[in-house]
C-alpha cells in the first residue's frame, strides 16, 4: 500500500450502503456516489470483496491473493483515495472479507504450490479432496485454525484497519471455519473492533440466539426475517395452506420438504464430505453410514459449536443436537460425552451449514411455495407470520446484547428485494381472492403449457406469485429466473443434469403469459390492487429499519422502489444519476410521490438520526397499540408508529391507548402535535401507514 495513512479514528455508525464492486463499477465509481450517499445520511459505504479475485470476477468471493488490493477495482492506491474521499466526508469503509475459502486457480499462490497448499488449505490427506465452499470444487476451504495462516491471508485487513483506511470488517461465512470463536478473537487481538458475521440463525421456537462473541452482530438476516413476518397476517395461514396443498398435492410440512432436500444432499454433492467424516473415525467407533447421513440433515440450525480441544459444549449445543434426533452414538460423540476423535466433532460441524444451505435456501425453498415471502435466507417458511409482540422481543434482544448488529431488508443473497418481498406478503390479507385468481389463471393459461405438461402446477405457482410481487418486470428477466429457480429446485432438471425440453418450455409458457390477454385483463387489476397494500407495508418495513436497534443497511439502489430477484437479478446496473436528481429535487422541497417517497423516508429519518443520535442509542420502550400497529420509544424522545394490519382509511379501528405525553415534531409531515389517550391509530399513521415523531 502507498500513500498517506489515513486518519484512524472511526467515522460514527449511522447507517450503511453496500455496493456491488466489479471492474465495471470499482472504487473510483464508488468514490463518485459519496457526495450523493452523504446527503442521503449514509455514515459508512459497505464494499463487497475487494481482495485480488480471479480476473473479471463479477463478485469477488473468489479470492487468489488476500494480501493485495485488487488490481480490477482500482488496486491499492484507488482504495485509499476512496477512503480519503469518505473521511473528507465525514464517512467511513467497511469492507467484506472471505476468510473461510479462496479460488483452486494456478494464479493462487498458495494453491498453485503443492507445500503451501497443504500448510494452506484443508486436504484430504488420503486423498486429496478437499473442504469446498458448499459443493463449489472451485472454492477450497482455508485452514484459519493454523496461527501462521490466519497470520498471513489477514496482514492486509490489519494493516488497513491500523492504517484507517476501513473501519471495520463483514466476515463471510464464518459458519465454515474450525473454530469461530477462536477465528473472531484473533480479529480483536489484531485490533479489528468493528466486526459483523454473516451468521444465520434460525428464527425456528425459541429463536436461536448469537454466541457472546467479540463482534458488533449479524449482517441482519434475523432482522430481515422478522420484519417481513410481522406484515404477514397469520389469518390468512389455514386458507394459504390448503391452496398449497391443492396446487402441490402435497400436505407435508416445510420441515418435512427441507430434512429430504437436506438429505438429497448429503447423499449427493456431499457424498465425499461423509467419506472423509467416517474416514476421521476409527473403525469400532464409525456408524452405519445412513445414520451419519440423517445426522448431517437433521440439525434444526446450521451447525454447533462445540469445542472438541478445550472440551467446551454449550447448553445450546446440546439443545440443538437434541432437538434433531439424530443416532444416539453420533450424538454422544458431538456433545463430548463418548470417545470421538477431535476432527470428526470438528469437520462435522464444519460440514452441516453448507448441507443447511444447499439443502434448504438452495433447495427447499423453492419446492415448498406456500408463500414465497417467508423463503428468504435467515427465514423459515414455516412461521406463518409474528406478532407485535415478538417483534419487540427481537429488538429487545438486539438493543441489550449487539446494539450495534446491522438490520438489513436486502442483501446480495436475499431471494427477492423488500418491495417484491413485501407485495407477495400482501396475499396473505386476501387469501380467499387470490384463491379465486390463481384458479382462473390456471384455467387461462392450461393451452399455453408443453404437451409434457411443462411447466406443472407448482411450477405456475411460483411463477403467478413471482409475477404479482415483482410487476412490472420484462419477461427476459423472468424466463432468466425461472431457470435459475427450477434447476434449484432439482425436481424436473438441476445444475448437473439439465432438461432443456422442460426449462425451454417454461421459458415459452413465460413468455406467452405476457401476450395472453385474457389472463393479463385478470391480472393487471389485481397485481396493481396487491401493490398498493404491499408498498405500504414495504415502507413501513423502511422505517422499522431505520429506527429499530441496531445499524440499517441499504443495498445498492434500494432506497428507491427496487423489484428485483435473485442473483443476478438483483445485480443489475443502478442507474445513480436517476437517483442523485430524485434526492436534489426533495432535498430542494419538492414534495415526495409514489416514485420517492421510499428515498424522501429515508432521507428525513437519516437526518434525524444525523441530528440527535442520542435516542438512538438510547432505550427501546414498546408502546401499546394493539395488534394492528408496531410503535416505541427510542431513547423516550423517538416515537415510531407502524401499521401492520388493516388498512386505511381506519386500520381495522385501531389506536394508541396510552401515547406518551408532550408536545412532538412530526419528522416526515413537519407539524406539531401532542396525543390523547386512544387516538385512532388513523390519525397517527396517516394514508401511508408509517410516522416518526421526535419530542420537542
């Protein structure tokens, strides 16, 4: 690194913006939005991979050289002017790094040398297979648990904390790691004090809670997970679930469909991962190789986290391990309480996320379409929404354990954008409609499928609820994800073993929906009546975001309305320009519309954070507002009110019981008020079902 250290003092946390770096889009590009992300109240931008990734990565977790700044983004020098320019701003970087694998490419140096590769990575000794990233052969797991290596592969990331020249770091899936725990101490002895993981814990009851690690929380999956349940009307469940059931013909749970595509898995892609699992075991001590396959699928949570060197097993260890029913015998050897090689507790815990992931946000989550806003990462489709109540549980926690976890509604690997996500959570409120549209699209579009029968009934499914969360959108775009979907979900063609026939005449059947017009004249009307209740509650979500516990996090492009779809869906170009003149206009008083109004929230409530921080870290009070709405306190000179059922123009008759006392600044209308025992929830939120008030 050349150049002038830069100042070491962190900027102050407000709210983060990740961006998307390629060649196309490197840190001078970046440098280029910090005027526009300032103005906007973004405290830090959030950079994805930026270590030297094989040439023309288009996302940077394939890493050949975690010791040099990548030359495609801008190098070294083109990092630090990015960093000059944010603190000359008053912001800040953090950046994410790839501990857990780096590309198998002869331009690694440390795979490329057969001595360096078996100090660097973890090789199969007997055969020299080796831990993959998930089921990528092209990702070789790295062994952290070697001093010399966490050493060497994070002297850059301690020289640009010590220097300044990032604030702090996302670890990615630290899941995949020996020893966690062990990996995270050594990044705070190194002096890396920001740190948030790319942990995901299952919201399965009770939810599972972070380990008391040195870190400052998750990357906000909880959160994301959380957030959209609480728009989901659980009363809409019973007739949800019976139209899954006549489309699918299948009554089995989520749980059911997930433990099967968990164990497809392990007989599949990670057959070698269970050889070399039985390989750590003497033989007295190996199972039937069925049960450690049951074993590997039936974890309720993506893995343990059991110390095998220093003999430490936590009571959540012992629950998760008894809640899988897995064999006796395996179970007694992970828990510490039977002889067990130490390599076999952990490469078993090193194995089950990436059979949770693969098995479940890459599998079952598109098989089990009851309602395709509950299938998102850190989600669980079996939790057919949460109260108020449980809300305020989660951010209860969060406030007391990791105030300072990022809460996100968007990431790089979310299934679907908030505002897609939000609109197909919206039919959960008219479950008898949508009952009526989906069997008379159906019937429409019966002549437009193959004569096979592609694409069948689930199929449709998720195709018709993709279509109502995301409309407006190009049906290339469409035909490109219903490819992506259906080969995840390996029931009529896979990745490995294409069925062109079948993906081609989903393809067609796509295409021909949109000329259709029978079944257009049905569904225009109806996705456009589905969209007024979902943007409402997708910003509702955005205010939730931004003043709840903890640090919000926009994905690039997100603070306006953003309909995207998996990746690479959701890594389309951004056109800022758009965007920079949509914030000038209301940062000049223009008054918000449909088109800005989500950016016009954001702005108002980054600022107000900007102006009094205090509240924000500050105490989480719930205020009582019944069932229909969300509303607290923060710090007691913060007042959020969210409705979250119902409807304007009265939300169901709902009001505050109880509103605080005083006199308040409404933050997004500018007017002053105080509040009487039970006003009408109506009169607080307003047609857009969100207000945010600050006390004078």
């Amino acid at each position: 690194m050349s150049g002038n250290a830069a100042h070491p003092e962190h900027a102050e946390l407000r709210a983060t913006y990740r961006l998307q770096l390629t060649s196309s889009f490197g840190f001078d590009a970046a440098r280029a939005l910090v005027p526009y992300l300032r103005d906007l109240g973004i405290s830090h931008l959030y950079l994805s991979p930026s270590f030297q990734a094989r040439p023309g990565s288009t996302h940077g977790y394939d890493v050949i050289d975690p010791r040099h700044v990548s030359d495609d983004l801008g190098g070294a020098d083109g990092l630090r002017a990015l960093s000059g320019t944010a603190r000359d701003a008053g912001m800040g970087l953090i950046l994410d790094v790839v501990p857990n694998h780096m590309a198998v490419d002869d331009r690694n140096r440390y795979w490329a040398d057969p001595a360096r590769r078996e100090k660097f990575f973890d090789i199969d000794p007997a055969t020299g297979v080796y831990r993959r990233f998930f089921d990528i052969g092209d990702l070789a797991g790295v062994r952290q648990e070697d001093p010399a290596v966490f050493e060497e592969t994070h002297s850059l990331v301690f020289e640009l904390v010590g220097e300044g020249v990032i604030d702090g770091v996302r670890i990615d899936h630290p899941d995949g790691l020996a020893d966690p725990a062990g990996y995270l101490e050594g990044l705070r002895s190194g002096g890396v004090d920001r740190v948030w993981i790319e942990k995901i814990l299952s919201a399965a009851h009770p939810p599972e809670r972070l380990r008391d690690w040195p870190v400052c929380g998750t990357v906000g999956y909880e959160f994301l997970g959380d957030v959209c349940a609480l728009f989901v009307d659980p009363a809409g469940e019973r007739d949800l679930t019976a139209l899954w059931e006549h489309v699918s013909g299948d009554r089995r749970s989520f749980g059911e469909v997930a433990h099967e595509a968990k164990l497809e898995q392990v007989r599949g892609p990670f057959a070698q991962d269970v050889e070399r699992l039985l390989g750590e075991l003497p033989a007295d001590l190996q199972p039937p190789r069925s049960q450690l396959e049951h074993a590997l699928a039936s974890l309720p949570v993506y893995r343990t986290y059991v110390d095998a060197v220093s003999r430490r097993v936590d009571d959540e260890d012992r629950r998760a391990i008894a809640e899988s029913g897995m064999d006796d015998a395996i179970a007694s050897m992970l828990l510490l309480e039977r002889e067990a090689p130490a390599g076999f507790v952990t490469r078993f815990q090193q194995t089950t996320p990436a059979v949770m992931a693969k098995g479940v946000e890459d599998t079952a989550f598109y098989r089990y379409c009851r309602l395709l806003a509950l299938n998102d990462v850190g989600g669980d489709p079996s939790r057919f929404g949460i109260d108020v109540q449980q809300f305020h549980a989660g951010c209860l926690e969060r406030a007391k354990r990791f105030p300072m976890g990022l809460l996100t509604t968007m990431t790089h690997d979310a299934k679907r954008s908030a505002d897609v996500r939000a609109r197909i959570a919206a039919l959960s409120t008219t479950p008898s409609e949508w009952r009526a549209h989906v069997e008379r699209w159906f019937a429409l579009t019966d002549g437009l499928r193959s004569s096979v029968g592609a694409p069948d009934d689930v199929e449709r499914y998720l195709l018709f609820q993709t279509l109502v969360g995301a409309w407006v959108i190009s049906p290339e775009r469409v035909e490109a994800y219903m490819e992506k979907a259906l080969r995840e979900a390996k029931r009529n063609t896979n990745w490995v073993e294409q069925n062109t026939e079948w993906e081609d005449a989903v393809k067609r059947f796509t295409r021909a929906v949109y000329t259709e017009q029978t079944f257009i004249a049905d569904f225009e009307p109806f996705a456009v009546r589905v969209a007024e209740s979902g943007d409402r509650a997708a910003l509702g979500q955005v205010v939730l975001k931004l003043t709840a516990p903890g640090v919000p996090d926009i994905y690039r492009a997100d603070e306006m309305p953003f309909r995207a779809l998996v990746d690479p869906d959701n890594r389309r170009p951004v056109d800022f320009d758009y965007n920079q003149a949509m914030l000038r206009r209301l940062m000049g008083g223009s008054p918000p519309v449909a088109q800005t109004r989500k950016l016009f929230v954001t702005l108002r409530l980054l600022g107000l954070r900007a102006r009094r921080p205090a509240p924000f870290t500050g105490g989480y009070e719930p205020v009582d507002a019944g069932d229909g709405a969300c509303a607290f306190l923060r710090g007691g000179d913060v007042l959020v009110v969210v409705g979250v059922r119902g409807a304007p123009p009265d939300y169901s008759g709902a009001t505050l019981a109880d509103p605080p006392r005083g006199r308040w600044r409404d933050v997004l209308r500018g007017d002053e008020r105080s509040f009487d025992a039970g006003v009408s929830l109506a009169r607080v939120v307003g047609e857009h079902g969100v207000a945010v008030f600050e006390r004078l």
